[in-house]
C-alpha cells in the first residue's frame, strides 16, 4: 500500500483531513479484503497524525493505476471485528 493514493469527496464525510486520511494509509498494520464486492474492498486500520485508529476503504482503479480511498473515520468495532484485532 505504498503509492499514493487519491482521496475522493465521500472519505471526507466525517470531517477527516486529508493528512491524517494519508497518514493512516502509509502506516496502516492491519488490511483485509472484503469478499463479494467489484472491485475488492480493502479495508485498512492505521493511526493518523494523533494516534488515533481510522478505518479506511479502498479500491484499486485499473484506469487511473492507483488506489482510491473512499472512506475514511475512526475505527469501529465492528472494523476491528472484521480485520481481526478483535
């Protein structure tokens, strides 16, 4: 997950900046992918400027050959749940 990825509107939603959305990204420890979905979801947990977890969605995009968060807030349980540290 080391490209930079592109941070569209709706990851904004929660009132996140755009510098802690990246910093979870580049420091993200724990990534699942979700099944079902077209294209896969990957759902990442990482801390962001304060060390506070964020939950983070994204999608890799075959035209734009990057990836392409599309959601962004903290942590929830159910997140934790999902990628295992819970």
């Amino acid at each position: 997950m080391l490209s930079k990825p592109l941070v569209v509107r709706h990851a904004y939603k929660h009132g996140l900046s755009k510098r802690d959305i990246l910093h979870a990204w580049k420091n993200a420890y724990v990534e699942t992918v979700r099944s079902g979905p077209y294209p896969p979801q990957h759902v990442l947990i990482g801390p962001d400027t304060a060390g506070r977890d964020l939950q983070l969605l994204a999608v890799w995009n075959d035209d734009l050959q990057r990836w392409v968060i599309f959601h962004a807030m903290p942590a929830t349980r159910k997140a934790k749940r999902e990628t295992g540290l819970m």
